[in-house]
C-alpha cells in the first residue's frame, strides 16, 4: 500500500524572479515616436498660417454642414444601390450561363478599371455626347426625348459614377463570400428538400457574410472618402462647400446685383481647365476664364464654336501667365456682353484696383485691348 505524503509536511515552492529584458532598440524607437509626434502637434497648433480662428467661424457654417449631408447621404444612397446591384452581378457571375458569367466579368473588369474620376467626368460630360436622351424602340421610333443636361445633373452623375465603380468591387466581395462557403452545405440543404431561395437566404448567405462584411466596412469608408471626387464636376459636397466660402467675396458682388434689379451670375469652380473646357462644350457652362494658351487650344479644336476675349496684362511676366482669356459660346452674344463689362469696370478704375488687391502689378491693358479677338489668339511677346 502507497503512503500519501503530509502536503502541510512539503517545503513552500521557490518563487523564481523574472529577469527583464532590456530592449535599448525599443526604447530609442519610442522616443523618437514622441518627439515626431510632439512636433507634428506643436506645427499643427502654432503655425498661425492654419488660421484656426477662420476654422472654427465656419466650422458650423450652414453650407459646410449641408455639405456633410450631401456627402453622407451620397454614401448611403450608393451603397445601398450597389449592394443591390453587386449582389445581381455577382450572381451572375457565377451562373452556369456563360453569357451571363461574361456579361458579369466584362461589367467587373470594366469598372474596375476606370478611375472613378474619369467616371464621374464621362457622365457629367454625356450631353457632350448625347445631346438628348429618348425613350423608344431600339432602331425605331421614339416616344420621349429629354436633354441630357436636364436628366444628368451633377447629383445624378456622381450617384451613377460612384454606383457603378462601386458595384463592380462589391460584386467580388460578395462573389468572394459565397464561393467561401463549402459545396456540401449546398447539397445537404439539397437533400433536405430545401429550395434554391431557401437554401441561398437560410444557408449560404449567412455563413458567407461572415467572409463578406469586413471587408464591406473598409468599402464603405473607402467610398466616403472617395465622394470627395464629386467637386470636380460641381457638385456641393463638403469639399465643394468650403471651395465657395472663400470664394464667397464674387458671391457678395451677386447679391449687390440682386439688389440692383439686374441677374447675378451663378459662378462654379473647377480644379481644372480640361473639366471646365468639358462643361462650357457641354453646355452646362456659358462662359470659362482660364490661362489664354488653354482657351486657344480648345478654340482651335472646337470646329470654330467659341468665341475668346484675350487679356493682355502684365506684359512683364511669361506669356503663358500674362494672359487670359473668357471663352463663351458662339451665337450667344455673351461675349460682347463681357466686353461692354470689362470696359467699363476699366474707365472706373475697378480693373486696376483687383490687380492691387490681388498683390500684382498694375495691370497695363488698354481700353482697345478689350475687344473680341474670335476663336484664335496670338501670344505676347
């Protein structure tokens, strides 16, 4: 027979001491974290060019919040529209059809490799394309024809921009989730008598969003992000709203001409001269003031349908920042309307006066120099 040992009779156990390890490595990398970050913050807060007093007087400012909504209603009216759609594709995707299954990878394919930019640009841009958009009989007659301009806003074309783009990713996300699931579960459901409805809601795709909504999260910050985008084509989202507050002094001259009786002018910036070029081609724009060198060279490749105003100003500079140009188009009598203006705003002084509070030199144009030069233009030696 065993004998049990008396535990009260048992030595107490020896409490072994970790020795640390030092990590000289870790402790240099720590403090370089912090001092860059120290810096980062102290440059962010002192710097006094980030005028942070500006910031916070506008920082609630109606437009500013209107312009979150848009942002964020965008977001949410195309997610809910490409989950929706990107399910469909994704579907058919992997339809034993292969009609279907190369319809669904060329839309994929396609859209996926467009930058959303680009899109957003081609559809607010059709009616350069199509002037009208028709319902009918495809090679037959037509019942309904609208204006392109009328039917595709800027709201319109960044939902479609952005609602495309984002089908195709989330078609693979979805399509990527299912093909997770194993191909028993398909045939035991099968067996069960389940239908195909059946087994796709109550079996696949609840082990496939397991796969499916990570990676969705990350498309939808993604996408908030990326409604940024939609500035270039006017749209009033939070970028476009900060870029017309500082641009709110040519909006106060509007509201003096409201109180004259006379028609304001409805001003809209773009980030650049082919996108401006593009709307005024459009029609959705009547009139572009750009650098000369760019208005020549949409005139000369527009089939003589603009007419251009050039500018010779400070002849002391470059020719290709000496000179500008108002682009408007022809038949409309705009631009004769824009030089009866310029002449005027030069007998009273006003044009020199912009040019001094712009920080520039003296603008030495001429009153004859403000005529109507047409569609080409001779640079400035």
């Amino acid at each position: 027979m065993t004998k049990v040992p008396n535990v009260d009779a048992l030595p107490e156990p020896t409490v072994l001491n970790r020795a640390k390890r030092r990590r000289p490595g870790l402790l240099v990398a720590n403090a370089i974290v912090l001092v860059l970050a120290a810096m980062a913050v102290t440059t962010i807060f002192t710097n006094p060019r980030f005028e942070w007093h500006t910031v916070a007087k506008y920082f609630f400012e109606i437009r500013v919040l209107k312009g979150i909504g848009v942002s964020i209603g965008m977001t949410a009216v195309t997610m809910a529209i490409s989950l929706v759609t990107g399910t469909l594709v994704a579907l058919m995707r992997m339809c034993d059809s292969r009609l279907m299954s190369t319809v669904a990878a060329a839309f994929i394919w396609v859209f996926r490799s467009i930058p959303m930019l680009v899109q957003l640009l081609f559809w607010y841009n059709l009616a350069a394309l199509f002037p009208t958009l028709s319902l009918g009989i495809p090679w037959g007659p037509r019942f309904l024809t609208f204006d392109s301009n009328d039917v595709i806003g800027p709201l319109t074309a960044a939902i479609i921009g952005l609602t495309l783009h984002e089908t195709a990713y989330i078609a693979e996300l979805i399509r990527s989730g299912l093909l997770a699931v194993p191909d028993g579960q398909h045939q035991a459901a099968s067996a069960l008598g389940l239908t195909p409805a059946q087994i796709f809601f109550r079996i696949t795709l609840p082990q496939a969003l397991r796969v499916i909504v990570p990676p969705m999260g990350n498309e939808l910050i993604s996408l908030l992000k990326a409604t940024s985008l939609v500035s270039v084509i006017t749209l009033a989202d939070l970028l476009y709203s900060v870029q017309l507050i500082y641009a709110k002094t040519f909006q106060t001259k509007n509201k003096r001409c409201a109180a004259k009786g006379k028609p304001s002018v409805d001003a809209k910036l773009y980030t650049d001269l082919p996108a401006a070029s593009l709307a005024l081609q459009s029609k959705r724009v009547d009139a572009v003031a750009a650098p000369s060198a760019s208005n020549t060279s949409v005139s000369q490749n527009a089939k003589d349908r603009f007419e251009t105003l050039e500018l010779k100003d400070m002849l002391d500079l470059p020719a290709a920042s000496a000179i500008y140009g108002i682009q408007a188009k022809k038949g409309t009598g705009l631009a004769s309307v824009i030089v009866k203006g310029l002449q005027k705003m030069y007998e009273s002084g006003t044009y020199a006066k912009l040019f001094g509070q712009w920080g520039l030199p003296l603008s030495t144009v001429t009153r004859p120099q403000l005529a109507l030069n047409g569609s080409k233009q001779s640079q400035t030696q």
